[in-house]
C-alpha cells in the first residue's frame, strides 16, 4: 500500500499557523487590560456616535471634528456636573463621619450608640475584645493592601484618561474605517451591515443611556428617604446604591439591603421606612421605568438576560455584568438578521427615522 507524503509546505504552512494562533493567544493575554479599555471606549463611543452625527448634520458647516469636540466637551462637563453634585455632600459627610468617628469608637467599645448596641446584643463586641491580638495583627497586615490600593487607584486613572481618548478617536475616525471596510464588498452586502451595525448602535444607546438614568433617579430619591429618615451618611449610602443599581438583576437588591441595614442600625422606624421605600421603588421600576426607557433599546427575555449576566461575570466579572444585557441584544439582532436571509425574508431593520423597526419584509426575487 502506497502511502501519500505530506508536502513540505503544507508541514511548514500548518506549523506556522500554530505558531501565529500560540503568539495571537499570548498578545491577547498580555493586552488583556488594555483590550478591556477598548471595549468600553468602543461602547462609549457607539453611545455619543448619534449626537456628533445630528450635531454635524444640523449645525452648518460644522466639521466633524469640531462636532466630535463640542459632544466630548458637553459630556466632560455633565460628568462633572454629576461628580460635583455628589462630591460636595460627600465631602461634607466625610468630614463629619472623621469629627465624630473617635467618639463613635468610644460608644461601640462601652456598647453605647446604635452600633454598640448591635455588637452587645450580638456578642461581637466581646469576640472583638478576646481577639484583640488577632485584630491588630490584621490591621497592621494591611498595609500592602493599602498600596496596592494606591496602585489600582493610579491604574484606573490612567484607564480612564485612556478610555476617553479611544472614544474620541473612535467617534472622529470610525466612519472612514467604516467606509474602507465596506468597499471590499459589494454593494447589497455593504447596505445590509449598515442596516444590522445602525440596529446594534440603536441597542447599545439605548441601553447605556436608559440605565444611566434610572440609576441616576434610583440614587436620587434614595437620597431623599434616607435624609429624611435621619440616617447619617445618607449621601455616601444613596451613591452606593446608585451604583450598585447599574448592575443588572442583583444590583438593585444589593443596593436596597446595604442602604436598609445602615437605616435599621440608626433606627427601627428608619429601617422600616427605608424597606417600604425600596419595596415600592422596585415595583415601579420594574414595571414602570424599565419598561418605558429600555423596552425600546433592548428586547430582550428575562431567561436570556438572567444567561447572558452569568455568562458575562464568569468570563469579565462586574464590567461582564454591566456589558452582558447590551452584548446580548446586538447578537440578538446579527442572530435574527441570519435567520430571516435564510428564511428568505431580509430583515428590515430601522434607519434613522424610521419607526417601523423590525417588520420583515418578503424580498422580491430577481432573475
């Protein structure tokens, strides 16, 4: 029986391949932070795309870059309207959380106060009292944590400066990139990627934005209750929440229980208040908010929200998480834009202005 031989090539052409997936799969590893930075930029920049795009339009003769700028220096300025708008509250509750924490250490060491009250009732303050030792082996430890900490906090800085440049550039210099990619085909093909990438960008706006705001009034009227409540640090705790609210399914719960047990420490009737409120809050932005602001952005089904998150945390931890319902929707959208071409019903998907998103039309055929 006569054997085939390999060519040569085919060998060497196989071994090179190996080699450049091992080297694609190391640079992937080792840039992994910076590919991180790029793909939030990317998602912030199909978010401000639109605006720069109606700026150019309507504004005459308005350049691109200059449109670019003048998005970017609007949004820098509502960032940092929003930042201010908690700082100042913030920096005024740290201040006095600094004033009053010595005496605070004082009522939790003689069981006084909410906080001395909760240990004596739970035994913790006498647990803390016989380790003593242990505690303060612990706190010396944590010096290393602290510059670590510090590390991470000069990190993220240089991440967000990072994140805000690639957006830019992105937004200036996408649809020339675009462009250039869609003249290596042809012209049917070329509309059709327009069409599902407008859809995907609709999405991913939607998205961001609608759950920027329903954060925003979480926060907000977290505030509120808890002001009125008398709980202290009601602004560190409301910004907590407004966070915690950006994470979708168990942010909401996290947020409401943190918030909660701090209102019980102060007070019963504060505790109280505070479960009403978020009971109430939750049923109505379950069934209110969220269905007005993203049902138009994002349809999708709770099963394949509830996948997609747990998905997204394994792979990418809590930017997964925030990044998972908007990822979902676009592969929703390129899914549902395959299955009507194979059904033989391309799939009309909205232009700007269009409102008649997602009708499918029967294509007519060409002989």
């Amino acid at each position: 029986m006569q054997t085939r031989r390999v060519p040569v090539r085919t060998i060497l052409a196989t071994i090179g391949l190996v080699l450049a997936a091992y080297v694609g799969l190391q640079l992937v590893i080792e840039a992994r932070r910076v590919l991180v930075w790029a793909v939030i930029a990317l998602f912030f920049a199909v978010a401000l795309y639109p605006a720069v795009d109606a700026v150019e339009r309507r504004v005459t003769r308005c350049h691109r870059s200059v449109a670019t700028l003048m998005v970017f220096l609007v949004a820098v300025v509502a960032v940092g309207a929003l930042v201010a708008l908690f700082v100042t509250p913030l920096a005024q509750e740290g201040t006095r959380l600094a004033g009053r924490l010595p005496h605070m250490i004082e009522d939790v060491r003689a069981g006084r106060g909410p906080v001395g009250d909760l240990l004596e009732r739970t035994h913790a303050l006498r647990y803390v009292q016989q380790h003593q030792e242990q505690i303060r082996s612990f706190a010396t430890g944590l010096g290393t944590p602290a510059l670590a900490f510090v590390r991470s906090a000069a990190t993220t800085l240089a991440g967000v400066v990072t994140i805000v440049v690639l957006a830019y550039l992105m937004v200036l210099e996408g649809p020339k990139a675009v462009d250039g990619a869609l003249k290596l085909v042809d012209e049917a093909r070329a509309a059709r990627i327009r069409r599902v990438g407008a859809e995907c960008a609709r999405t991913v706006t939607g998205y961001l934005t609608g759950n920027l705001l329903i954060s925003v009034i979480c926060g907000a009227l977290t505030y509120v209750v808890l002001l009125i409540a008398g709980v202290p640090f009601a602004g560190l705790l409301a910004l907590f929440v407004a966070i915690a609210d950006l994470i979708p399914l168990v942010g909401a719960t996290l947020g409401a229980v943190v918030a909660s047990l701090a209102a019980f420490i102060h007070s019963i009737p504060a505790g109280i208040a505070a479960v009403v409120f978020f009971i109430v809050y939750q049923q109505v932005e379950n069934h209110l908010l969220q269905p007005v602001i993203l049902s138009r952005a994002v349809k999708l089904n709770p099963l394949t929200v509830l996948l997609a998150i747990l998905v997204a945390v394994e792979v990418a931890g809590i930017l997964g998480a925030l990044l998972a319902i908007p990822v979902a929707g676009m592969i929703q959208v390129v899914l549902r834009d395959i299955w009507a071409h194979r059904e033989g019903r391309p799939l009309r998907l909205p232009m700007r202005g269009d409102d008649s998103a997602g009708e499918p039309e029967r294509a007519t055929e060409t002989k």
